[in-house]
C-alpha cells in the first residue's frame, strides 16, 4: 500500500480544493408578476416570459402549423 513520503502542505491542499465552492443560483424577478425565477425561463405562476403569456403564443404556433400541414397535404391531393 502506497504511502505518501511527506505530509500535504496546507497551500497545495487548499489549492487543490479552490474549485469545489459552492455556488448560489442567479436569479431574477419575473416582470409581470414578481416571482423569482432562473434566467431565460418562464415563469409558472402567470405563464409568462419576457412580459409576453406562453399559451397565446403556442396558440398562434398551433395555428401557422395547422394552416402549413393543411396547405401541404392539398398540394399531395393535387398530384
């Protein structure tokens, strides 16, 4: 079994161990409710992000995809 020859000095032991701090979450207000969310995230509690509601957005989505699929399965039915 392998012993070490000399004693770990304080500076090397402290040293290796500057990367194993512990670092707190950044995070920020959401702007239309108030509530602590993480960067680039949507709020839960009012849906929202960046001041803008996520479900009038994923309607809209849902709606130019419909009208895309409908365009192409009319352009199959053509040929």
């Amino acid at each position: 079994m392998a012993v070490p020859a000399r004693r770990t000095s304080k500076m090397r032991k402290n040293t290796r161990r500057s990367h194993d701090a512990l670092v707190a979450l950044t995070t920020t207000s959401c702007l239309n409710c108030g509530a602590i969310v993480l960067p680039h995230h949507a709020c839960m509690k009012c849906k929202t992000y960046k001041g803008q509601e996520i479900i009038s957005w994923l309607k809209k989505e849902a709606a130019s995809l419909k009208k895309v699929q409908n365009r192409e399965t009319k352009n199959e039915d053509q040929k």
